[in-house]
C-alpha cells in the first residue's frame, strides 16, 4: 500500500512540476489523487480494525512516517491530503501514549503548513481545518506530555490555533476549537506547568472568551463559552495558582491575589465592550460571577441575562442562548409521551431509534 502511495505522489509532484500550479485542477492529476485518497482510506480502515494493534502499530506505523507526512510537509498546499491528518488522528486515538515520541515529528510536518492554508481566510480547505483540529484534539487527549515538550513558540502557534478556530463562523470548527480549549485547560491545569501557562495565556483565553461570547455571530457556542469563563473563574479562586497572572513590569501595584487582580481586569474589559453600560453595572455583573461560579446553571443564567439586557443583543432573535434548556425540554416532552401507551406509534420510535 505505502509502495502505491508513494508511487502516486511522485506522479502527482512530477505533473505539478511540469505543468504548473494549474495542473493540479486537471482530470489526470485529480484522478492520481483519488487513488492517493482511498490508499490513506484503506490504511485509517485496516489500523482501525487490527486486533493485534500493538504489534501492528511497532510494524506498520514507522514506515508511513516519510511517505505519507514527508509527502505532505514537501507537497504544494492544493496537493495535500486532507485524509493524512484523519489518518494520524485516528492512529493517536487508537495506540494512544504509545504514540508520544511520534508527536514532534507528526507536529514538524503536518503543523506549520496546515495551518499557512487554513488561517488565510475561513473558506479555504475546509477539509483541511476540521481534520487539523480532530489531529490537534487527539494529541491533547492521549499525548498531552508531548505537548509539554514543545517550545514556546510552539505552544503559541498551537494556542494561536485553537483561538483562530473557535473566532470561526463555522460552527463545527469554532466547536471543535472550544472542546479542544477546554481539554487544554484542564490538562495543564493538572500538570506541573500550570502557573507557567496560565501566566502565559489566562488573560488572553479571558478576553477572546468574552469577545465571541459578546459578538452576536457566535451565539451558538454560548454553551461552550459558558464552560471555559466558569473553567478560569473558578481556577482564579482555587488556590491552584501560586504565582501572579499580572506582570510586575508593567503593573506597579502588588494585588493581593490573582482573583482580585482578575476581577479589575473584567471589568475594565467589559467596560470597554459595553460602554453604555455603567460602571457600577459592569461591577455588579462581574461580582456575580464570582458569587455563582461554582454553580454553572446559575453561572449561566448570571451571564445570559447580561448578554440578553445588552444593547448588542436587545434586539436579536437570541434562541441559540437558550438551546441547551429547549433540548432538555423535548427530551422530558418526548420521555413523558413515551411513557403513555399508544401515544407514540412504534413505527416512530423505530425511525427516531434509526436517526440517533
């Protein structure tokens, strides 16, 4: 199989070569890539489904490393497979720690490249981006020491990445960007680097939070964004922060916790984004956020009904806020008419069974 891949992006780069950039939009050079396509398909299918997959994984795994990421990292963008990245997520999700030493590697050649076409413009290679954040989640998930490793900078184009997703007007990617936020978080917050990374990132994560929570576009993220404020204010209060999240450089007053260092800085974020609104307003807001933080219905409701008073959002059709509650209500509504014989004909229940 990696002897047919191989074979085919050879062809593949040697048209492009000749012919041009255009030449990538020809027939010859699209059918090449088909084949390419259902090789990845068939090897994702095949590792998926082994039963010795340790073995099969010390065996197959190390030889595709060159021809299947080298040929992606050396490829033209236009001639990257969007399946490679399906390919390695579903490697990490399937041997997963077992795959930590591959992660530096996997990161040189899919990372850098990927992200120079998807972060152009939100149109672009739309295969492209949801599979890079699926690659992106899966090491978060089963390799997070690999992501430890990585230098600073790094680091910053991983968080860079995942801020440009959830800023996305496309739901699935902006979801996906949040889910993977929240993995992050959590990871680092249970690992030794958790001061060193929240220094780094806390006040930034806070401000691009609220400002898609604030912008009308990204309503239906609501619920997400909801998870990651609740996620840094009660990280804020738990002690589990022992350094300053404030730089001493450029901040001459000593606050006496990182809580109250936080709590003037929302509110001078906020009044910012909502000058209409008064500053004894802004404060109120944010001291509840503080009181109801450990109770996330009331966390929620706390913060919906500052969105929904809002001048940006008086006058919107503002149903996406209220999603989660309106699914909670069908599902008692349907439970409660299945519990009534004969009300829901078998034949529905059948189909609903076959749609989920």
């Amino acid at each position: 199989m990696l002897n047919v891949y191989r074979m085919y992006s050879e062809l593949i780069s040697s048209s492009i070569a000749e012919g041009g950039p255009y030449a990538s939009k020809t027939s010859y050079v699209k059918l090449l890539r088909s084949v390419k396509r259902e090789t990845l398909k068939l090897i994702e299918t095949f590792l998926d489904k082994a039963e010795d997959q340790a073995q099969i994984g010390k065996q197959f795994v190390p030889p595709m490393m060159d021809p299947v990421l080298g040929d992606y990292a050396r490829n033209l963008p236009d001639a990257r497979e969007s399946e490679v990245l399906s390919l390695f997520a579903t490697i990490i999700n399937k041997y997963k720690a077992a795959m930590i030493e591959d992660v530096p590697r996997i990161f040189e050649a899919v990372f850098q490249c990927t992200l120079e076409m998807i972060t152009k413009n939100f149109e672009d290679y739309p295969e492209h981006r949801l599979k890079f954040f699926s690659l992106l989640r899966a090491i978060a998930t089963h390799c997070f020491p690999a992501l430890i490793r990585l230098s600073s900078e790094q680091l910053k184009l991983v968080m860079d990445s995942i801020i440009w997703a959830f800023r996305h007007t496309e739901r699935n990617i902006a979801e996906t960007g949040l889910n993977l936020l929240l993995e992050m978080l959590k990871n680092f917050q249970a690992s030794e680097f958790c001061n060193q990374f929240y220094r780094s990132y806390f006040l930034t994560i806070e401000q691009e939070i609220f400002a898609v929570l604030t912008d009308t576009f990204h309503k239906p993220g609501f619920k997400l964004h909801i998870l990651v404020l609740q996620h840094l204010f009660c990280l804020v209060e738990s002690g589990a922060l022992t350094e300053p999240l404030w730089d001493a450089a450029t901040i001459s007053y000593s606050y006496p916790n990182n809580a109250m260092f936080v709590r003037e800085y929302t509110i001078k974020l906020l009044s910012t984004s909502f000058p209409n609104m008064t500053a004894s307003e802004v404060s109120q807001f944010v001291n509840g956020l503080y009181e109801s933080r450990n109770d996330l219905s009331a966390f929620k409701n706390h913060i919906r009904d500052f969105l929904v008073q809002s001048k940006e959002f008086s006058a919107q059709d503002n149903k996406d806020l209220y999603a989660e509650e309106a699914a909670t209500q069908r599902e008692r509504e349907r439970q409660r008419m299945l519990s009534i014989p004969g009300l829901i004909a078998p034949n529905d229940i059948q189909d609903e069974m076959l749609d989920s």
